[in-house]
C-alpha cells in the first residue's frame, strides 16, 4: 500500500515541474503526404518528426522536390497530411490560422493596397484600432527599413523590398511562428544577403520562432540555430545539424573556418540526395 | 522611316502612334472617295461621303434619329446591366467555388453557343413584341459570355495570395470580398467594356424583327426605301456609340486601378 502511494506522490511533484519545462513550440509528429494524380500516387512526404523550440531559427535545406513546401503547408494549415499531427504550443493545428504567418517565395502583397495597408491587412481582419494599426505599422516600417513608402504601391517596390514588406506583414499579425518557403528564392545574389540580415534583425528583435525552407547552402547556416537536412523525394529528415556561430551574425561569419566546415558538411549532404533524386 | 517602328514592341512616341490611326482612317476615307465618286460603283450600293453627311445633318435636323437613340441605347443600357447584375456575382462565384463552377459551366458553356437571334422568335411567343423582347435579346446575347468571362478572370486570381490571407486570418467570406473581388476587378471592367460592346452588335438584331423604333428599325426601313446613306448614318452612329461606351469603360479603368501603374496616374 505504501508503494503506490509514494508513486502518486512522484507524479505530482513532477506536474508541479512540468510547466517550468519549455516544451518545443512546434511540434511535428508522423507527418507524411501523399498526393493523388492523374499519373497514380507521389508520395511527396515520407513519415517525418521533428520539433522546433520557442524563438528558434530553424531552417530545411533539401534538393527539389524532396516536400519541403509540402511539409511548410501541412503546418500552415493549407494542406493536409494523411498521417500523424502537427502541435503547436502543445494543440493540435486545424486548417490555417493568424497563428501561423507565411512568407512565400511570390510575391504575394495585395497589389491593389499600399504598403502601409498590406502590413495592417491582417490587425484589420482582428478588429485593431486605427490608432493601433498605425503604430504597428510604423514600427515594422522602421523595422525592415522602408520607412517613406507607407504610400507606395507594390507595383512600384523592386523584389526584396516586396519581400520585406511581406515579413512585415507577416510579423505585424503577431504570429506565434513565422513560416518561409523560400522567400528570397527569387532575389538575386546581393539582395539575398541583405535580406539575410534585415530578417536576423526582426527575428531578433521580434523573438518569433521561424521555420525556414531555402535551397542555398550559405544562407541555411547564416540563419539559424539549427539546419535540418532532408533527403530526396520522398522526403523526410535525414539529419539534424546544431550551428553554433556567435549571435548576432555578421556577414563576416561567411568567411570564418567554422562556417566553411559548416558548408563543407551540408554540401556532402546535399549532394548525396541530389544524385539519389537524378537517379 | 525609323527601324524602331517596325522592332517589335518597341514603344513608339504618342504622336507617330495617334498619326498612325489617323493616316489608316484618311485611307479608308480615301478607297470609298475613290469609288464613289470616281463611278466606279453604283451609288445606290455605295454612296459619296457627301451624300452621307448631307443625310445625317438632315436626320438631326429633323430630330427624329435623337428619339432612336435614346430608345436604342436605353435597351442595350438595360438589358446589358440585368447581364452584370446576374452575370457578375455568378461569374465570381463560378470562378472560386468548384461545386458552382460544376453546377453551372456545363450549362452556360452549351448555352452560348446558341445564336441569341435564334431566340427571337421564342421570345416573341414568350413575352411578345414590346420592349422586355427587346431587352431580352440583349440580355441572351451578353449573359453567358460575361459570366464565362468573369468565371475565368476569377479563376486566374492567384493561389498564393489566397493561401497568404489564410494565415493571415481571413475567413471564406472575407477571402471572397477582400481578396478574390478587388483581385478580379479590373479584369471585370475589362469584361464588361468588352461584353457591352457585343451588346450593341446584338441590338441591331433585336431591332431588325418586330420594332417600331430604334437606330435597327432606321436602318431596317431605309433599306425597305433605297436609302444607302441613311443605313450608313445608323451604322456608323452605332459604331460611334460603341466607341463612346469603350472610352467611357477605359477612363473607369484608368481612374480606378492606378495601383496597376508604375508612375501612380
Ligand atoms: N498539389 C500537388 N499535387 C500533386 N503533387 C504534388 C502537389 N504538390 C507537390 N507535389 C509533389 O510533391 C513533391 C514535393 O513537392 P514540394 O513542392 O513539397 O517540393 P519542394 O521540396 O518544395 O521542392 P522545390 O525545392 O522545388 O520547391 C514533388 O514531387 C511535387 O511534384
Ligand atoms: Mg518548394
């Protein structure tokens, strides 16, 4: 009798501990898709499982067509899985929702509003004061630098700046992750890099969790705490690799020996899958 | 001559360009002078400009060709709006709801390719001879095309700017009245500016059979008469009408969408 009793009492200090333990904000268990065609089935997304934690830059790096955007959509909602559950703070997610912002690699603003009225679109949706939205608006105006062009046009903004205001727009709603697949996928080279560090600056300012798809070797390392390598269609995780680099990053860093090693290790990755996927 | 006007899309200056639809008009002008005047056909099958614009003074001096086009242009005017008014919505919701798109493509697909004229003398039997016939004609002639054309412009909204307003948080119904409405907008004027102009083309049909009034009627009778020149006045005021209209949709669509423009104007 006096066994069981001492169990229970286990159990409940450790309840008493369990909110104190951070649990990993998204939470991807089993995850797999299939899709359906005219030409049979593609599995586009073996079974996968992985976490990310609270305000951690996570990104996924695989060869095309491996279901990195498929994964990103089942999480945004946009798109079901045909197994296992995606969780996030712990709930199981139910078609897409504000908590769940995305950056897409089109361009995506309303063309018809201005820039101000792309960053408030979604604080609009949820009944936020005008006073409120101005604010906020000004804020991330400031935030990704393009303070003076509230009034423009997406039709008159170049490619990054889209892309900047896109983020913007996606961080204004206060989302409690911020999903990208491949936003600055359509950028040139230069651009790309100040991209790079306009987002570490909002990320860091923001303190968002963000899951990251690119393609590009350097920019998976320069990003994030950790990179997840995927293998070739059908996709899922082949592994997990923690970077390590010093907070704030700097464009320097791309120089350093830690970052080459980085490279060297993830390139051998990725070529591994890309051969398996021409096969 | 400059190789620029003839490098393919190549922009030219404003003023080579208006002189270019200028010259092609003088040359049209030109060939019906030639032939009329020259003799070389019968002026009953062509007549000379003068003829034509001696008719046309004395068809507005007698006032009589204003009251038809009043009448003309209110049954194209009406029956073109009940279209929209049906056309558009439907159009819409054809365009992003697939079970709508199922329930009513096929139909209007079959539909439009029944020649509008080929109802006219159904619609007499329906609803007689009076101005709702009229109407009608326009309506048929107008409603399934504009509503097949808004369904597409409609369809071509693109996926990602819908997905994006999810995570946004929009709900279905704000999906539809904030994104997917002012997406297809300017498409939809431009359908409409481009439906309303088929609408006058079915209006001399309308008016050929069973009327008493109306620019059709006019020209109906001035054949019944042997007058060439009156017919061309009717044509070529309902040509203007048309031009009239377009512009008229044009200026909309400037005035409307100046987000669709670099400069802003
Ligand atoms: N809606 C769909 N219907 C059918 N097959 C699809 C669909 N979406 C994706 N696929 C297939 O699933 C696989 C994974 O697609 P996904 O877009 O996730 O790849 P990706 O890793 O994002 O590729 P990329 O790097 O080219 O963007 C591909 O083979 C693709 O053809
Ligand atoms: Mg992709």
């Amino acid at each position: 009798m006096v066994a069981p009793k001492m169990e229970v009492h286990a159990l409940d200090s450790q309840e008493k501990i369990v909110p104190k333990i951070i649990r990993p904000k998204l939470e991807i268990k089993d995850v797999g898709k299939i899709f359906k065609t005219k030409s049979g089935e593609t599995t586009a997304l073996e079974k996968t499982s992985f976490t990310v934690e609270d305000g951690e830059f996570v990104t996924i790096l695989g060869p095309s067509g491996c279901g990195k955007s498929t994964i990103l959509r089942i999480v945004a909602g946009l798109e079901e899985s045909n197994s296992g559950q995606v969780l996030l703070d712990g709930q199981e997610i139910n078609g897409p929702g504000p908590d769940r912002g995305m950056v897409f690699q089109s361009y995506t603003l309303y063309p018809w509003l201005t820039v101000k009225e792309n960053i408030t679109f979604g604080l609009k949706l949820k009944g936020v004061s005008q006073k409120e939205r101005d604010d906020l608006a000004r804020h991330y105006l400031q935030l990704i630098g393009l303070e003076g062009f509230e009034k423009h046009y997406p039709i008159q903004l170049s490619g990054g700046m889209k892309q900047r205001v896109a983020i913007a727009r996606a961080l204004a709603n206060d989302p409690k992750i911020l999903l990208m697949d491949e936003p600055f996928g359509a950028l040139d080279a230069q651009t790309r890099t100040i991209m790079q560090e306009v987002l570490l600056k909002a990320w860091e300012e923001s303190k968002k969790t963000i899951l990251f798809i690119t393609h590009d070797v350097d920019e998976s390392i320069f990003l994030a705490d950790s990179v997840y390598v995927m293998t070739a269609r059908p996709g899922r995780l082949k592994k997990k690799i923690p970077i390590t680099l010093d907070r704030p990053r700097e464009f320097s860093m791309k120089s350093s020996v830690e970052f080459g090693n980085y490279k060297e290790e993830l390139l051998s990755l990725i070529r591994e899958e890309s051969l398996k996927s021409i096969k | 001559m400059e190789t620029k006007w003839f490098t393919p899309n190549k922009e030219i200056s404003k003023m080579i360009y208006t002189s270019a639809g200028f010259v092609t008009f003088i040359v049209v002008l030109g060939i019906w002078s030639l032939l009329s005047y020259g003799g070389f056909v019968n002026p009953l099958f062509l007549p000379t400009p003068t003829a034509v614009l001696a008719a046309a003074i004395e068809l507005f001096k007698s006032g009589e060709i204003l009251s038809d086009i009043g009448i003309s242009f209110s049954r194209v005017l009406t029956g073109f709006l009940v279209a929209a008014f049906i056309g558009i919505p439907l159009g819409i919701l054809m365009g992003s709801l697939r079970i709508m798109e199922g329930a009513f493509e096929p139909l209007i697909g079959f539909i439009r390719y029944m020649p509008a004229s080929a109802f006219i003398p159904l619609l007499i039997l329906w609803i007689g001879l009076g101005e709702t016939e009229k109407m009608a004609v326009i309506f048929l002639g107008t409603f399934f095309q504009l509503t097949l054309m808004v369904m597409d412009v409609t369809k071509n909204v693109q996926n990602d700017l819908i997905d994006v307003s999810y995570t946004l948080g929009a709900k279905n119904f704000q999906v539809f009245t904030k994104v997917i409405l002012p997406a297809s907008l300017p498409g939809i004027v431009d359908t409409l500016r481009i439906t309303f102009g088929w609408a006058w083309t079915y209006l001399v049909v309308a008016e050929i059979v069973g009327a008493s009034s109306g620019l059709g009627y006019m020209i109906m009778q001035a054949s019944r008469f042997l007058q060439p020149e009156k017919i061309i006045v009717g044509i070529l005021i309902i040509g203007l009408l048309g031009l009239i209209t377009d512009i008229l949709f044009k200026s909309i669509y400037r005035a409307s969408f100046s987000w669709m423009r670099k400069d802003g104007y």
